[in-house]
C-alpha cells in the first residue's frame, strides 16, 4: 500500500494498485535483455527505461520447467511446498503419469477436447491472487491468460476467478468447468472473430533490415515444414503457436479481458496473469541462437510496446503494477557450444535407463522378469512397486554410487538423503527444494553444466539447476517515474511477498521468502 506524508507526523495509506499484472515470458533468459532491446524499443525497453529491473535473479530449485515455474513464481514457494514438481510425474497410487493440471473430475468448456479436462487441484499452497481474493472477501477479480493450459492455471491458484487457454484442434481460447459452466460472453466474441485463421494466412517472415544465418543443422522444423529456414508458413493452429502470433494473440485476449471485465475498476485490487507461451516453443525448435527466436522477440517487443501503451491510455499513475520475468531460461543449443570446444551434450537418457536397469538387475540378482524402473521422468528414477521396500532401499543406494561413476554425471541422489535433514550444497539444496516424496522420484540424476536431457537432436531445453536455466528478467513497472537497476542476486520466490506487502494482504501460505526492499521503497515513497 502506498504511503503519503500528509504534513507534520501524520500518514495515512494511499489507494494501492487497482489491478497487479504479471507477465511471464515462457523460457526468457535473462541475457535477452540485452541481446534484443534495441535503442528504439518501446516494450521491454520502454519497461528498462522506466522500471525496477534486477539482473540477478533465479529460479532456486530443480527441475526448473513450466508448471513449477509458474507455481513457484506465484505462491513464491518451491516445488517441495507447492507440489508441482514438474509438469508430468508419476503418480504411483495410478500406476501412471499425472500432468501438473489434469482433473479427470471436470468437463471442458468451449471444447469437447480433453484440453479443457483441467484444474488447479493439484497446487498445495495459496498464491498471490488466491490471498487477494481473501483480503476482498471474493468480491474481486482474478484472471489467468496462456496459450498454454498450465500457465494459466496456477498462476491464479485454486480460487481463481477464470483461466483461458487455447485449444489447437479448434482454434479457440477453452476453460474448464472448475471456473464456469459455460464461456464469458465477451470470449464468445472474441472466439468468434477468429483471429487464428487471419493469423495463418500470413507468412512468418524476418523483419526488414535484419540479416542472420538461418541455416543450422541444429534447428529443428515447424510440422507440415521440411526447411528450418524464413519464411515459415504454419498451416495450422498448432503450427502458429510455435511463431510470433502466439504472442498477438495472447495479449491481444489480455486487452479484451480487461475491457470485459473491468479489471481495476472494482472494490479491491484485481489480478490479472499473462504467460506468453511461444518464445517457449520457438526456443525448443529453433534453439537459443536461431534467428526465430531473434526475430520472435522483435516482434514481441512491438507488441508489449502496444500493450503498455494501452495501460498508459486507460490507467492512471499509481493504478496499475506491472512485472515482467520468465518462468525458466534456457540452456544454449548444446552442438553450438561443443564446436567451441565447450563441454556440452544431450544427455542419452534411454540409453541411460537401460544401462542402469542392467546393473541393478545384475547386482540385486534380479530375473529378467521383474520390472526394475516404473518410470525415469525429469532425471528422476523411480522404482517399480514390485521390488519390496528393502529391495527399493538397496537399490537406490546402488543406482547413485553406479550413476556418480557414469560420464557428465554431476550428482545423483536418493529418497532418504533427499526426505531427510539435507545440507547447504548448492546441487543438494536445490534439489530438494524440488523433490515432494509423494511425486518426485526414488533417485534424482543432476547432469553436469552444458549437458541437456533428451535423446532428440535439435533444438534445446530447459530444467537443470544451471544458471542458463535459473537466471530470468525480473523488471517491475508501475506507471511511475521508476527506473533503477539492482545487480544483487534475488530469488523468484521473493515477488510474491513483495506484492503481499505492498498491496497489504496476507501472505501466501508458503511464501517464507523476503520481500524485495527497493520495489518496496519506491511504492511507500511519498
Ligand atoms: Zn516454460
């Protein structure tokens, strides 16, 4: 909340912020910053210029992939809290892997696809916009926006008031009924314009006066595509994701929503939640240094240029807060760095379960017939139910000490070291701030620094604990005449408690971290 000094000795609290934005940038590394604001930017640059902007700031866990990024980001607490501890795990109650969102207990809106079979039933702590609800006794607003079903989910929390994400086999922005039983008017409309299709008829071309080397063994294709190279030309919606209309179309929904549904215009602050999911897609395929994911975030930087003049236009000073960060960075397409001389790779991750499921099977005399792995999702191993716990034990022991002697093998892990007391070592205390005994695996591998999971060879990736993947933008506008740089390392988990102070509402339930002192300087100065 913001405080004035109204003359001698005497303060009282301005109106906070009548709506909080957050924008996440699917898989923003931090360094994009500075590799892609131009002097004329108008979006991230107009934000540099007039905001708070950490350089330093991580994600402090492993795995750092979408859905905990986003769950960590707004409960700003870790996996080991929050329980979304990746986005798939294995659920070994169902014999199965369970996806950070699914609800078999709710029915799609706007779809009959099982796309719309989603709720956020599975996050264990508050976030921010479920605590503004609280404070406003439910009477306000709180809206989650992705392209991505998981980005929009979590982010407001398990009282949201409405998530919407896109379905590609329609082309059409979806909920489920854990929000409503049937589609807001206004996404009716906006559905019904059917952006989607004017969007594919137009070619993805690289913006006039930029030249890059577009050709690299390392890219992969768009589907329906045979060529990594401009111009690309999706020919359905699945397609258009991976380019940058996926951003147009997100923020251009966002604009409608709050339109709608008079976002900060209510008796208390509304929440609204942005994930832009296409630099995510484009950066899988085309990998870090390709020109996609250049040209993709000029383009998206018009974009947020628009968009923040839109705010301007319909906000006053002060009613209006602004974060920018990423849910997770990326690491460097690893063929690129080794041609350097660098050490990196994609690790062979099949070949590394079969491996281990020899050696255990030899060392624990076990017949053939017996299954050893249930599943290795996310460096994780976690062994078949059919082994006795004490065969469980054995083996975990055996599989670290055998996993430590395997090539760019870091460190590895087991269930009792990780569900015990733990220590301080940067490789330990992040994974366990990511592991939750009940979703996380028996044995977690930590691969070394340049070494990429994944048996496919293109591309890049992201979930490790280097800094390629935990080190995100972190800038906060407020329509106030900010602009401060801070170089000291933060955490993501410190937003939330931020926001919490300021806007003078509880904590989230597993937000412990500290608020950051110079956002909180700036609101409270007079
Ligand atoms: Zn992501």
């Amino acid at each position: 909340m913001r405080l004035l000094f109204l003359g001698i000795g005497f303060w009282v609290q301005a109106q906070p912020p009548k709506l909080v934005i957050g924008i996440v940038v699917d898989q923003m590394r931090a360094d994009y910053l500075r590799r892609f604001v131009g002097p004329k930017s108008r979006g991230l640059g107009r934000l540099l210029q007039e905001g708070i902007v950490y350089w330093n700031c991580h994600y402090p866990y492993f795995p750092t992939y979408t859905g905990p990024g986003h769950a960590s980001l707004y409960t700003g607490a870790t996996p080991a809290y929050h329980g979304i501890v990746a986005n798939d795990w294995w659920e070994r109650a169902l014999g199965r892997t369970w996806y950070c969102v699914e609800d078999t207990t709710v029915h799609p809106v706007g779809t009959d696809s099982p796309k719309g079979k989603r709720s956020p039933r599975t996050l264990l702590a508050t976030t921010l916009a479920d605590e503004l609800r609280y404070a406003c006794r439910f009477r306000n607003k709180t809206l989650g926006i992705a392209l991505k079903d998981r980005s929009a989910i979590l982010p407001i929390g398990r009282s949201g008031t409405l998530a919407l994400w896109f379905d590609p086999q329609k082309g059409m922005w979806i909920t489920s009924s854990y929000y409503r039983d049937s589609l807001p008017a206004w996404v009716v409309r906006f559905n019904a314009q059917r952006y989607p299709d004017s969007l594919l008829r137009v070619p993805w071309t690289l913006a006039k006066g930029h030249a890059c080397s577009d050709e690299s063994p390392y890219e992969g294709t768009l589907p329906t595509e045979t060529s990594p190279t401009f111009p690309h030309q999706p020919k359905d919606y699945t397609a258009l994701l991976y380019t940058p209309a996926g951003n147009w179309l997100t923020l251009e929904l966002a604009r409608h929503a709050i339109q709608a549904e008079s976002l900060g215009r209510g008796p208390c602050p509304d929440f609204l939640s942005i994930s832009l999911s296409s630099p995510d897609l484009v950066g899988h395929l085309f990998g870090t240094e390709s020109c996609e994911i250049e040209d993709l975030y000029r383009k998206l930087d018009k974009d947020l240029a628009d968009f923040l003049a839109y705010l301007s236009r319909r906000f006053k000073p002060g009613e209006v807060v602004l974060f920018l960060t990423a849910d997770h960075g990326a690491a460097p397409t690893p063929e690129v760095l080794a041609q350097q001389g660098f050490s990196a790779g994609r690790y062979p991750e099949k070949e590394l379960r079969a491996r281990a499921e020899a050696f255990l099977r030899t060392t624990l005399s076990l017949p053939e017939t017996t299954e050893v792995f249930a599943a290795f999702l996310n460096q994780n191993f976690y062994f078949s139910r059919r082994l006795s716990p004490g065969q469980r034990r054995e083996a975990a022991l055996r599989l670290k000490e055998w996993l430590l002697e395997q090539p760019n093998v870091l460190a590895a892990y087991t269930f009792a070291e990780l569900a015990g007391p733990g220590s301080s070592t940067y490789t330990f205390s992040r994974v366990q701030a990511g592991y939750l005994p009940a979703r996380s695996g028996d044995v977690v591998v930590i691969y070394a620094p340049g070494w990429i999971e994944g048996d496919y060879p293109t591309g890049t990736t992201h979930g490790s604990i280097w800094t390629y993947d935990t080190h995100v933008p972190l800038v906060w506008w407020g329509l106030l005449p900010w602009s401060r740089a801070v170089y000291q390392p933060v955490r993501i988990t410190q937003v939330v408690p931020t926001l919490a102070f300021w806007l003078g509402v509880p904590l989230p339930s597993a937000a412990t971290d500290a608020p950051l002192p110079e956002v909180l300087d700036a609101a409270f100065s007079p």
